[in-house]
C-alpha cells in the first residue's frame, strides 16, 4: 500500500478521493460533516491499485499549525491510521505544533503516536501531538 502526499487543489488529489467523499457511508462515518480542502491543505491517502483505503487532510495555517481534521480511514483500521500519524508526525513536527480533531473512536490509537488530550467531546477530542512531552 502506498500513501501518497499531495497539494490540496491537485487533479490527482481530486481523482483519487472523489468516490469515496461523494459516499453516503463515508459521509456517515464522518458524522455527515463534508470533507473540504483548499491550497492551504496537504492530503495523504492511502491506496493500492484502483482502490483508496483513506486519507487525511493536514492545514497549514498562518499561526504554525498543522491541522488534522475530517479523515476517513476503511474500517477504522487502527494500523493504517498510525501509519498516517507516522508519515504526518515525521512530515510537520519539526516546524509546526500539530494538532487533530480526532473521532472519538479513533483516541487510543492518536495517544498511542504520541497524541495528548486536550479537550473533550462527545464524539471527539481535541488532542496535540507531543503536549507536554519531554525531549
């Protein structure tokens, strides 16, 4: 499986994750709220031959944020999404604290990549990768 990175205005981009955005499932895995993406937004998806297993959107805003917010990942596969954390860990932490709207679901798996908490919801939680983690 490859996970690829790519700009957020890309056709590839764009060919790649339009079935799956357009999918009623999909959308409902993502609690109805519709994915968007714009120049400010990196995506890394996931696929292998003609079949895309997820994607994660990152934005990079003004402030030095990288942005998590709006994936979908197959079945909630907790290994694809730690390697999605893994390649936006080794990507952005350098330069940008990184932060997520994760799915409440998904929590364990973020804390396992060295995500923190930093606010809870119902169905999500605000959380920081490496808040106050010792170097």
């Amino acid at each position: 499986m490859t996970v690829e990175k790519l700009d957020g205005t890309s056709p590839r981009l764009y060919a790649l994750v339009a079935p799956l955005v357009m999918r009623r499932s999909v959308l409902r895995q993502n609690n109805n709220y519709p994915f968007w993406t714009s120049r400010s937004h990196t995506w890394f998806v996931a696929w292998e031959g003609e079949i895309v297993f997820g994607f994660v959107p990152v934005e990079i805003t003004d402030c030095g944020i990288a942005k998590i917010n709006n994936y979908y990942v197959s079945g909630d596969d907790p290994r694809l999404i730690a390697r999605f954390l893994q390649e936006i860990v080794r990507c952005y932490h350098r330069d940008y604290t990184i932060r997520s709207v994760t799915l409440t679901r998904h929590a364990e798996v973020f804390r396992a990549e060295g995500f923190v908490p930093v606010r809870e919801w119902k169905e999500y939680v605000a959380m920081e990768y490496g808040k106050n983690r010792r170097p």
